[in-house]
C-alpha cells in the first residue's frame, strides 16, 4: 500500500527532533506486513545525512489514528538518503486494524512528500501525523502533500 507516485517533490520534518518524534503515515486496512519502505530527503536543508532511521509500526485506535501504546514494531535501520531504503522484518506482522508506519531521527528527519494529485495516489486527509514524542499523541498534518515514507510491500 502506498500514497505516492515514487518522485520526490520535496520535504516535510520539523527540528529537534528524537528517536522518539516521528512522522509518518496511517494505513486502515487489514495488513500482513513482510518489509517497510521509506525515503528520506537528500536535500541540502534535509538534515542528512541520515546513516540510520528509528522505524516505528504502531496498530491504529478505534477512530483510525496512531495508537502510541500499541507499538507493533520499532528498529534502528540503516538509511541512505534520497532513494528508496527497504526493511525486512524479521517474521511477519499482523496489523487487522491497520497501522501507522513512522520514522524518527536524532534532529531534521527530513522525510520526502509527493505533489499528491495524480490518480491514484492523490492526498488523503486525515492519513498524516507527526508527534514530538511517541508515546503522548500524534498530531494529524495540516499538509496537502503526501508523504514518501509510506510505500510498503504487503502481503493482505
């Protein structure tokens, strides 16, 4: 499941963030999930580089936002800027609810975004959120752009 076309348009992050400030993406459906995929931005202002990235899965609430003390799955994975890095999770992960896929950074996580409009990866509202840390409440983005971290190779 994905929500953009593949080209990086540009960034979205924010500074000082932690391993523990994430950004990312929801996903409500019922997923088996094998490997995750993101791209962080190789830009000059993307904070990069990035040698490592702190992943985090999380199941989603009832209303279909990220539940941060439901964490499916989180690891410190190397990353190489500006092109599609791949996770392959160590045994399979059942999410019936959904999930969120999120990363986070020691400072400027710099995740890519797409434009959002082209069939059939436009923007969905309500998919995007940010936290400042984990655990507290992960705030929806006010961003009509897509983010890049969110193609994932599913087995549904």
């Amino acid at each position: 499941m994905r929500y953009d076309d593949g080209v990086r348009l540009g960034q979205l992050g924010f500074t000082g963030g932690t391993t523990n400030s994430t950004i990312g993406a929801v996903h409500p459906i019922n997923a088996t999930l094998q490997e995750l995929s993101w791209l962080l931005s190789d830009a000059p202002t993307g904070g990069g580089p990035h040698a490592t990235v702190q992943l985090y899965l999380l199941g989603l609430t009832e209303d279909g936002t990220p539940d941060g003390t439901n964490v499916l799955y989180t690891a410190s994975v190397a990353n190489v800027d500006g092109v599609w890095n791949t996770h392959v999770l160590p045994t399979p992960i059942e999410a019936p609810d959904g999930f969120y896929l999120a990363a986070a950074y020691n400072g400027f996580v710099g995740v890519g975004t797409d434009d959002g409009v082209d069939a059939p990866y436009e923007y969905v509202p309500g998919s995007h959120f940010y936290s400042l840390i984990i655990l507290v409440e992960l705030l929806p983005l006010l961003s009509q752009v897509s983010l890049l971290t969110v193609c994932l190779e599913l087995m549904v």
